[in-house]
C-alpha cells in the first residue's frame, strides 16, 4: 500500500488512493495513511460477521468515489457477493509466480519445490483463490542459500516495483 500512495507523487500517475481501509485498527498502513492526508477506515469484523462489515466496507468505498479496489497484505477471503459487486475491479498482489503458489506459504513452497525461480503477481480477484487474470509478474531467482524469510525480503522489493507500475496499467485499460 504504501508504494501505491508513493507512486502517487509522480504527477503522470493515473489513480489517486480514495480510501485505506484495514480490518486491523492498529495496521501500520492507517498511520501511514492518516500522515499523508489519505482517508482511512478501520473496522474489524468480530462481533458485527462477514455479510455486515463486507457491507460496511462496500459502503464505505462507494462513499469515497472509489472506481478499482488494490488490496494489499489484506489477508481475508471475500465472498463471492462481495466480488461480484466489484467484479473485474479488484485487483490484488500475490507473492508468487501465479498460477503457482495460491494461497499461503508461498516461498517455502517455492524453495521445497526446488524451483530456480520466485517472485510476485498482480491479479484480477475473482471468487476462487488468486486465479484471476494475471496482469503482472516479477521474477527472483531462488538462491541455494534461501530461507522463506531471505526469500521473501527480495521478492518484496519486486512487490514494491512492479504493483504501482501494474495497477496504473490497469485503471488505464
């Protein structure tokens, strides 16, 4: 998230964020939101369920004009009213070389696989698990020396460089 609202310096770039929005009020992307002048939400769902806060947050977007959804570390799945509601609208980063990796635990999976290779997508959100279209990806060569951790640290990096450049690509479609 934060490379999406620095991304938003350059003068050329084609989105604005709207809206930071986070199931974890303590979420460090609030405070960065709130100390760069970005609308923020805060709401968990315990105690209110799924249908409510979805609702919540659908509302809450739609109040803040906002026309495409980047998630970013949001690691809830939504149900399949709320994607449909968005449908070809959301876009989300995943830290792997989809269609490889869904889910969680994707460099651990990616270096016991013994793969030469790691890195980062941009997808379109659909209702089953990081299958949408592939918008985007960056590679990172795996290295003998690898922990998921080490792994992870550099395909950040790419993370960082390639959802701002991706996401402006796509809200220019």
């Amino acid at each position: 998230m934060m490379a999406l609202v620095e991304a938003t310096r350059d003068p050329v770039c084609p989105y604005e964020i709207a809206l930071v929005a986070s199931d974890k009020p303590n979420a460090p992307g609030l405070k960065f939101a709130t100390e760069h002048n970005i609308p923020t939400l805060a709401l968990s769902p315990k105690g209110i369920g799924k249908p409510a806060y979805e609702a919540e947050i659908d509302r809450a977007l739609r109040a803040a004009g906002v026309e495409v959804i980047a998630l970013a570390g949001y690691m809830r799945l939504l149900s399949d009213d709320f994607v449909a509601k968005w449908r070809g609208r959301i876009v989300n980063i995943h830290p792997s070389l989809l269609p490889n990796y869904k889910g969680l635990d994707t460099h651990a999976r990616a270096i016991e696989a013994g793969d030469a290779e790691a890195g980062c997508s941009v997808h379109v959100v659909t209702e089953e698990l990081d299958a949408g279209e592939v918008l985007g990806q960056a590679r990172v060569p795996i290295l003998p020396s690898d922990t998921p951790e080490s792994l992870a640290a550099r395909v950040l990096v790419e993370e960082h460089r390639l959802y701002p450049k991706t996401l402006a690509e796509f809200v220019q479609r």
